[in-house]
C-alpha cells in the first residue's frame, strides 16, 4: 500500500474559493480515475490557510497509471488550468508514505 499526502496552501483569504473551485470543477474529475480520497479537509491550526488530501494506491505503478489517466481528462485539465488562472494555490507538497511493518487500515484503536 503506498498513501499519498499532499498539503496545499492558499493565498490568505481565498481557500474557500479554492475548495468552491474544486467542489465544481475537480472533484468529480479526480475520484473518476483516483477514486475517493481517504481524507480531504482544511487545517485547523498552524497554517490555515491550507488543505490536505490523503489518497491510496496499491503500490507505485497504481499511483502512476490512475494519475496518468487522470492527466489525460480534459475536465481535469480544464480544472487546472482555471486554477492556474485564478491562483488562489500558492504552494504544494506531496508526501508518499508507506504503512509501518505493524500497522494496517483495517486494525482498530484499543484504548
């Protein structure tokens, strides 16, 4: 299992414009070849003015393929490129994890 983390930040003042953006135009688009993320949200503290999504893939060559499917989407592209225009975006980072040996989705908290 491979997660991909990506944490974006906006310019002060337009991240519900961003997600209003996305909402429209991207989501629809993205979960098509991506399927639904694990988890999309804002931050709470430390830099507001950023959003995080969590996706997971079996492996590297699945990240790859459904991404490349998704950068062949005009409706995905067309979402780009009126992001770009917009800039409401200002910074991205991506973060690919891999689970730890003892750790599993499916496992539950014990308290």
């Amino acid at each position: 299992m491979l997660f991909d983390l990506r944490t974006y930040r906006c310019r002060p003042g337009t991240i519900g414009k961003q997600l209003k953006l996305y909402e429209e135009l991207g989501f629809r688009a993205q979960s098509r070849h991506l399927g639904a993320p694990l988890f999309y949200g804002t931050v709470e503290t430390g830099d507001v003015n950023s959003y995080v999504h969590l996706w997971a893939y079996q492996d590297a060559a699945d990240r790859e393929a459904r991404r490349a499917a998704l950068y062949a989407d005009p409706d995905w592209l067309s979402y780009r490129d009126r992001g770009a225009e917009l800039g409401f975006q200002t910074e991205q980072q991506n973060t690919l994890l891999r689970p730890a040996p003892f750790w599993s989705p499916t496992r539950k908290a014990t308290s």
